[in-house]
C-alpha cells in the first residue's frame, strides 16, 4: 500500500496569511495571502475544519 502523501508546496518569505469569518445571510470562512492580489479561498463556515481538527 502506497502512503497518501502530498509533496508540500513551495511558500514565499514573504507571504502574509489571515483568516477571517464574514457574517451574512451564510457564514463565510475567508483564508487570504494579503501579500498578493486576489490570492483567497472562501467556504462556508460549517464547511470549515475546526482548529481540532487541523491538528
């Protein structure tokens, strides 16, 4: 059986990282490289790993 492995991904010195959660009709999970323009990903909320989770 072959391990389910993901090559990590090269990440800039300089990138700076933030999450968000935006309130609205559907709770919102924002995830963005403010260091570049248009650099984001967004899901709802209940769609999002806990920080348990992520662990």
């Amino acid at each position: 059986m072959e391990p389910d492995t993901v090559v990590p991904s090269e990440v800039a010195a300089d990138a700076e990282v933030m999450a968000s959660v935006e309130k609205g009709p559907t709770a919102q999970f924002i995830i963005a490289d403010i260091s570049q323009d248009d650099a984001f990903v967004t899901l709802p909320l209940d769609d999002a790993a806990s920080l348990p989770a992520w662990r």
